[in-house]
C-alpha cells in the first residue's frame, strides 16, 4: 500500500496550522498539485493529519468508516460550549441525537413556519427603503440572530429590544473568545479575548437558564422536557443553538446566493416561478461557497482512506470547498451551473458536506431549508438587485465563516414599487 502523500513534518516545527489558517483553499490546492493527489498529510494542531479533498474520502471518512474516524473532545468548541453533541462521540451521540432531533422535525419545526415567515418580512422589507446600497452580509446576519434567538429562546427583537441587544452583544463576544487564542488571561484594564469570552459565555448562561427554568413555551420549553443525560446538557446545547455561528453561516449562503444572481434578472425570474430551480440554484451556492471550510475527526484505530493507511492517532479533516470541486464528480467544478442539479449531477446531494455527511451530519438542515427557501423568495418576489458600485472585490475568505473579505454592497429595488410606479405614468 501507498503511504500517504506529503509529510507530517517534526512536531511543532513542522505544524503548518498557521499556513492553514491564513489561506485554506490555496493551502489544499498547492499539495493537490504538488502530490497530484486529493488525499494528502501535514502537521495540523501539531498532530499528523490527513487531509481529505475528494468526494470519494469525505464519505468514506464520515459515511463508511464514521465509527472508526472520532470527534475531538479537548475541540475548542468543548471549551467554549461545554459538553454538548458537536464533540461527543459513541453511545452519549447517538442518544442525543435521538433526543434533539424531534425539536428539528415535524411538528416542531412546521410550528416555527409562521414566525419565519414574519421575520423574514421584518427585516427584508426595508433593504431598497434608504436609498442606498446594503451591505447585504450585516444585513442577513441580523436576520438570522432574529431568527434563531425568536426560535429558540422566545426573544423577539421587536418585543424586547434591550434584551435582544444585550443576547446579540454577547452572543459577538463570545464568538470572538472562539477564534481567539484560548489564553485565559486579565489584567486591570485589559482582558485577552478568550477571556471577555468566557465572561459573556456565563453571563449568556444566566439568561438560557431562566428561560428554561420559567418558559414552558416553544423550543425552549420543549427542550427543557427532553430526556438528556445531565442537569447542564439542555443548556448548554441551547448556547450552541444560539451563539453567533449559526446567524453567520446563514448570512454566509444568503450573501452568495444574492452575488450568484445579481445582474442576472432571467435567472432570478426562473428561480421565483419554479421550486425546482431555486433548489438546484441553492444546492449549487452551497456546492460553490459552503460557510463552513469543513470538520475534524481523530482515527481511533489503523484504518485506510482512499486507498492510503491512515495510523490510529492520526487526525483527519474534510476540506468541503475542496471535496466540492473534485473534477471526477464535478464537471467544469469553478462555474455556477445549477443545471448539473437536474442533469447529469441529479440525486448527488449525498456528495455535498456543506452541512457535514453521514451519522454526524448538521441537525438544522431541514429548519435551515425551510428558512433559506422563504428568505430566498422574499428576496425574490420583491426585489431587483444589483452589486453597487457594478465593480466590487468580491475574493472571498473562508475562515472562521465563508464570505467576500471586503463586505460587498447591492442596490435593491421593489418591484411592487416599480410596477406601481409604471402603472402611476401610464
Ligand atoms: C447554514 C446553516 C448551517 C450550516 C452550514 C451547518 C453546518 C454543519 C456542519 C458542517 C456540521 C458537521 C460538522 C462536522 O462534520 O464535524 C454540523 C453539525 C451540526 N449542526 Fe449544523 N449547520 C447549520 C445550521 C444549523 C442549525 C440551524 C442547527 C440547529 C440549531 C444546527 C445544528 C447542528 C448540530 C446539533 C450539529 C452536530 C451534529 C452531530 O455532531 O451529530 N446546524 N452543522
């Protein structure tokens, strides 16, 4: 058998987190040349990795072979989010899996279809109102904190304007502590980011706490009746609902699906009067802009991927912007071309990891469907767009959250507006 491709480099020396982080996608796609090879190894988080960028080892690594390639329970997300499902593995997963999955289907996810509805048309209605062009990315961003802190917590913003504030202030620092060093440090005067995130994490588990204790209403109340496996779990679990990740990689899709089809007023047609196409048009934005750069598993025992011996010990990280644009599966993988949906890509959704694959894959798909296709249509039904100023860098970066580096601006117009205006001069 081959050994795997590249190196694992001395420890510490020869760990290339840093290159990594500066620049995934150039990263992956320089030893994809260099080793003519989708699959290859580095030194990441000073451990021997393997890194995956083919269709063929992402669903080996978390299809196949899930039980045999582990979630990292010392991940930073453990340390920002305490114990929940993101970092559990075995038994403890599987159970609260079962546990968490009925808030995110059937009939509590059809209840949260009224209050999509109503926030999408808050905080869509105005984006042509100043005048001026949006910075679309904060503007979907707070759509999404509205959608998830009313979903899950009973907070609406129009409501409780205050608190919605504190939350959405905390919820900011607290991410930042997540992608900040984990140096637990202050001083007077000064506190490092990891810590100012430590202290909004509690002061944000004051609120999740009071809610559960005294809302017996929606999510929260429902989530407070699960069977889970501890005192803390329910609460823990609603941080990780709530915190900054999940408004961001919904503004993450929505950015891109607005840049997809901005200037391109057939496809907009198209996609508001066939279902079908606006699914292919969203697959297809996902496929080429996935928020998150993908996930990390440990092997637990000797094993193989793609043909390559991966050593037990060894990490292993699925690249999704990478696996997403493997030429065996993706033809003419950098264009926008929705139509592989419906042709010679249909029913290949299993080869996207966007929102992972597998056993472990993302719970919020269905609920993050319902929401994207509503803000979508909105979008749609209501509005002309075009990027303004007409020419804009529009590179994106992909870590922490994927998105253009320099917040890109568009023009909207209301097409009620434009119609009444037409039927005003006729
Ligand atoms: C655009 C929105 C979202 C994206 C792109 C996304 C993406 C992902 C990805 C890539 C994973 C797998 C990570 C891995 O393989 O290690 C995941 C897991 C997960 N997601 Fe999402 N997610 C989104 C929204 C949501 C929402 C709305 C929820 C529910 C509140 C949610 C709950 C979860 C949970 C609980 C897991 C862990 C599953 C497990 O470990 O078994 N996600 N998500």
């Amino acid at each position: 058998m081959y050994k795997l491709p590249g190196n694992a480099g001395v420890p510490v020396f020869g760990d290339k987190s840093l290159e990594f982080y500066r620049d995934p996608v150039s990263f992956c796609q320089q030893r994809i040349e260099k080793h003519r090879s989708r699959v290859f190894q580095c030194r990441m988080l000073n451990r021997p990795t393997a890194f995956i960028c083919s269709v063929q080892g992402m669903r080996e690594l978390l299809c196949e072979k899930s039980n045999l390639f582990l979630k990292d329970p010392t991940d930073l997300m453990t340390n920002m989010y305490g114990d929940t499902i993101v970092t559990s593995n075995g038994e403890e997963a599987c159970l609260l899996r079962l546990s968490l999955t009925s808030l995110f289907t059937g009939s509590c996810l059809e209840s949260s279809s009224d209050y999509i509805t109503s926030v999408c048309e808050r905080c869509l209605k105005d984006l042509s109102l100043s005048g001026q062009p949006e910075c679309v990315y904060s503007a979907f961003k707070r759509l999404g904190t509205e959608l998830v802190l009313g979903l899950f917590l009973n907070i609406r913003a129009e409501e409780q304007p205050d608190l919605f504030q504190e939350i959405m202030q905390l919820c900011t620092q607290h991410w930042h502590g997540l992608i900040s060093a984990p140096v637990n440090l202050k001083v007077p005067l000064w506190s490092s980011g990891f810590s100012t995130a430590l202290d909004a994490r509690d002061k944000l588990m004051v609120i999740i706490k009071d809610k559960l204790e005294n809302d017996t209403q929606g999510f929260v109340g429902s989530l407070g009746s699960l069977p889970l496996p501890d005192s803390t779990s329910a609460s823990q679990h609603l941080l990780l609902f709530i915190s900054a990740l999940i408004p961001k990689a919904l503004a993450s899709l929505l950015t891109s699906f607005t840049l997809a089809l901005s200037g391109n007023k057939q496809a907009r047609l198209r996609a508001m009067e066939d279902p079908d196409y606006l699914r292919t048009v969203l697959l297809e934005v996902q496929r080429l802009w996935p928020p998150f750069i993908g996930g990390r598993r440990i092997a637990d025992q000797d094993t193989t991927i793609a043909g390559f011996p991966v050593p037990k010990d060894y990490g292993a990280i699925y690249i999704s912007h990478s696996v997403h644009r493997d030429p065996e599966v993706f033809q003419q993988p950098d264009n926008f071309l929705p139509e592989r949906w419906s042709g010679r890509n249909a029913g290949q959704e299993h080869f996207l990891c966007s929102f992972g694959n597998g056993p472990r894959s993302c719970m919020g798909t269905k609920l993050t469907d319902v929401f994207l296709k509503e803000a979508c249509m909105y979008l749609l039904k209501h509005y002309d767009w075009c990027l303004d100023p007409p020419s804009q860098d529009l590179e994106y970066k992909w870590l922490p959250v994927s998105r253009p580096a320099n917040p890109p601006t568009i023009s909207f117009t209301r097409l009620d507006l434009t119609r009444s205006d037409r039927s005003d001069t006729n």
